[in-house]
C-alpha cells in the first residue's frame, strides 16, 4: 500500500487572537459579567483562544440591537439586501482558506472536508439565499411575504460554518435580524464570520454573535423580545427548548439527531455501495446528525459487502486535521470522546462484535478509531441511540419488506439511503421511509436548494430550498 508523505495545510494562514469579545450591534466588546472560556484544538488539546461568555445583560443588549435594526433592515428593498448577501458570499470564498484552516483547527476536521465541503457550501448558501430576496413574492408564500423579526438561533459544533449559513442566510435574505449562538467548542468561524459582516459593511445589529455554553443558548431562547427561534443540536436540548417556547406565540425551527439506515439491497454495486457506506459513517468522524449510522445489508451478500468494507477501512488515514492526506480527523471534544467509548463498550457488552483496521493515533488530542460493530440486532443500544461518532452498526435483512420496518423502527427520522441497481425499488423503498431526506446510490449529498429536516424526534421545519424561507416568514 502507498505511505503518503505529510502534507500539511499551513496554520499560519489565519491569524487568532488571544482573546475574543462578543459581537454586538456591530462591534465587539466584552462581556458584562467577565466571565470568558478557552477553546482548545481538539488535535493537540492546545488552547487556541479565550472567549467572552455572554450573561443575561449581553444577551439583553444583543437582542435589542437586534430589535433596532430589524425595522430599518425590513424596509429595505430585497434588491438591496440582496447585494449585503452576495457580498458575503463572496467575501467567503475570498477567504475560504483562512476560514477553513480555522474550522479545522477548532473543530477537529479533515482541512480536505473544510476546504472542499463546508465552505463552498457555506458560500453557496448565502449566494443561494441572495438570490431569493428580491423575488420573495414569487416563493409562494404570498404577494407580500413579511419578516418574523428577530430570530434567535442556537447551532451546534459539528458544521460549525455550515450551520450559520444555514440559518443566517434565509433569515437575512428574509428580512429578519439575528442573534447567533455558537456551540462552545467550536465559536471561532463564527466569531470570524462577524468581521466578515464589518467587511460588508452590513449595517450594525443585523447580525449578533454572543457566545457561551448552554446557559447562554437558554436565556436567549427564552428571551421575551424574540420572534423566532431555531435550533441545531441534540434530541434532549431540543424537546427543552420546545417547552419553553410553547405558548409564547414564537415560531420554532428544530433540527435535531438521527441514525439513518443505509440500505443495500443485493443488486447494488458492491464497491460504489461501499464508498457510500464509509462516506455516510466516516465523513466529519460521524459528527452527522444525518450520517448513515446503521447500515441494513441484504444477508445474502452481508459476507462480501462486510470483506470489501474492511479493506476499504484499512486505507482510511486517521490523524492531523491540516493534512490534506487525512480522511478521518480528531473527534470535537473529551466529551464527545467519552460518549463514543461508553456506547461503544456498551455494543460490545451486548453481543455485538467490535472491529476496528490497524491504525496508530496520536498520542495528545481527542481520537477514536474507525469501527464497525457486526451481529447487532434491533434492540441493542448502538442499533437504537446517536453515537455520533465513526462507528457504523450492521445489521442484515432478507426481504424488502423487513429492510423498510428495520430502517422505520428508530425514533428518529432525519435521513436514509438505499443502493440498488431498480430504479423501481428505489421509488417504492423511499416512498416508504419516514425520513426527510433519502439518497440513492449517494450518501451525504447537500445542495442549498434541496431543503433538509426530519421526521418524528429529528425535529420539525426545513432549512434550505424555497421551503427554507417559510420558516422566516409571518
Ligand atoms: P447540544 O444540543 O448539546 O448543543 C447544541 C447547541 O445548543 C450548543 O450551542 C449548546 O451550547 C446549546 N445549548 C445547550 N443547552 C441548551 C439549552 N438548554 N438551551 C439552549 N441552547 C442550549 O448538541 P451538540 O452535542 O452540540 O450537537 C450534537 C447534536 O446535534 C447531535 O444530536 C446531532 O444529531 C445534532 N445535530 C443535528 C443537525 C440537524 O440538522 N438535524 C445538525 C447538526 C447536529
């Protein structure tokens, strides 16, 4: 087998401060109460920065400068919005290299992931949805389509970039005002998108970034002076936010976990299907909420699917994040870590068998290797719960019938994915699979004009595509 030599990205193409204030109503200041926290690199566990964590008043003051700016920003045409959104994007692309060696850095993932994926789309989100602002007219929601106001949003660590752009762009293009949260462990992109905002000269308070914990999401959903909230994150914190805004007249966005089936029929294409499977598991450490955690294999070729998959694992190089070689970074946080290890032991304490392909990691930093649990049935708990992490669990099926009522049998219902050759089944398979998204003979596909969300306890509206616009419009 090859031995690739390193071939680092350089980490001196972005600068970092020491230290970072929050950005409100256009510039940055520092918290009222002092309190401030350290975001590490999750590959060598060094601190990169320290950064302001927003109490009550902070948020009170991002939140009015918000509700200023939110009627000047309204009135003006979408034409003229616009032009603040295309300008974004492409100050984006101008600066995707920077932006991506930081998403690395503080994220933990592949700089070929950061660089080919996240940002492109994060630019193409914000082209997408410039596009949109002077034609709400025509989307279908009305001659006159009008804002919600000020929309608070809390995003979590996996897509840092991404998840801002998602829920920035159609709120902007929309008319509304934002007041952004990023995760704690991962807030420099958006800390960097703020001074983006400066070089655009968007108008101050339209958008707003207050960082902080959990603590500080909570207070700004619940903030009486909000019109809109949407959340990315966890299954538990959603169902919290969901009782808080219930009754208070605010319109709720909620994306939440998964563990999407992959289901591979005994037509398909052995080797694509297998791209497929690692590219659902393995892409971003399996920090997906629609990865394809659970793959349903036909019994009938489990035997010859399971071989090639383990080879294909053998070549996946796991290690630093700023190496263009590396497919499979460091995992986002000792946390993150943790919970990966403890589902699965659990996996293995249950019956399921554990395989992981020869790989060495790294001494210091937040790592876990490439794994794949075989003979799990339905009722184990890594057949059941998000691991959020690079492990995948197989189980098998014989019928079609039986590879729909497993894949449905989840409370959760984000994504799927089936790879067969009949056109005809996949057409009958995903009309029957209660997810939002279903790919066929692909995995992990996005596009700024197909809207995502899901079913059941993924959580309920959609962002991206014409319907992403709904969700910001009274
Ligand atoms: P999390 O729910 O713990 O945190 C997400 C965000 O919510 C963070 O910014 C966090 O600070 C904030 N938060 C925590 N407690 C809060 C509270 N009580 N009120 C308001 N905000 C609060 O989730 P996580 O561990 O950071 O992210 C992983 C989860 O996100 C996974 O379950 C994953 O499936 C899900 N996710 C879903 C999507 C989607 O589009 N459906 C996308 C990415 C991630």
């Amino acid at each position: 087998m090859f031995e690739y030599a390193p071939a680092p990205e350089s980490r001196s193409v972005v600068e970092i401060a020491s230290s970072y204030g929050l950005f409100i109503d256009g510039s940055f200041d520092g918290g009222k109460d002092g309190n401030v926290f350290k975001t590490v690199n999750p590959a060598t566990e060094e601190v990169l920065a320290e950064v302001t964590s927003a109490g009550p008043e902070d948020v009170d003051r991002a939140v009015a400068a918000a509700r200023r700016a939110s009627g000047p920003w309204s009135a003006l045409p979408g034409s003229e919005r616009a032009k603040y959104l295309f300008r974004i994007a492409r100050i984006i692309q101008e600066r995707s290299r920077e932006l991506a060696v930081l998403e690395s850095l503080d994220n933990g993932k592949p700089i070929k992931e950061s660089r080919d994926v996240d940002l492109p789309l994060v630019a193409a989100h914000f082209f997408y949805y410039a596009g949109w602002a002077d034609k709400l007219a025509y989307a279908g929601f009305g001659p006159d389509p009008r804002p919600l106001g000020v929309a608070a949003q809390v995003i979590p660590w996996n897509f840092p970039l991404l998840m801002l752009a998602w829920k920035v762009a159609p709120a902007l293009a929309t008319g509304n005002t934002v007041v952004l949260k990023p995760a704690e462990t991962t807030p420099l992109s958006a800390l960097f998108f703020a001074d983006v905002c400066r070089q655009a000269e968007l108008p101050a308070g339209v958008v707003n970034i207050v960082t902080g914990a959990g603590d500080t999401g909570a207070y700004l959903v619940a903030h009486p002076d909000v019109d809109k909230v949407a959340f990315t994150g966890s299954t538990d914190v959603g169902r919290e936010i969901a009782r808080t805004v219930a009754g208070t007249g605010k319109r709720l966005t909620l994306e939440l976990g998964g563990k999407a089936a992959n289901i591979v029929f005994d037509d398909a294409p052995i080797d694509q299907a297998v791209e497929g499977i690692v590219n659902g598991i393995f892409f971003n450490q399996g920090h997906v909420c629609c990865a394809g955690s659970r793959l349903l294999v036909q019994e009938s070729v489990a035997d010859e699917l399971l071989s090639s998959l383990k080879r294909r694992m053998s070549t996946l190089r796991v290690g630093d994040p700023l190496d263009k070689n590396t497919d499979i970074g460091a995992i986002n946080s000792a946390a993150q870590l943790s919970r990966i290890k403890e589902l699965s032991e659990i996996g293995e304490s249950e019956g399921a068998e554990r395989w992981s392909p020869a790989c060495s990691l790294p001494d210091r930093g937040f790592w876990f290797a490439p794994t794949i649990f075989t003979g799990v049935t339905q009722a184990h708990r890594i057949a059941r719960e998000e691991i959020f992490g690079p492990v995948l669990s197989v189980l098998t099926f014989r019928t079609p019938d039986e590879a729909v009522a497993k894949a449905n049998n989840t409370p959760y219902g984000l994504s799927a994915g089936i790879w067969t050759e009949k056109g005809s089944r996949i057409l009958a398979v995903a009309d029957q699979l209660r997810a939002g998204v279903v790919w066929a003979n692909t995995f992990n596909k996005f596009d700024p004009a197909s809207p995502f969300g899901g079913y059941k306890e993924s959580g309920y509206g959609r962002e991206g595509g014409r319907h992403g616009l709904e969700a910001y419009l009274a």
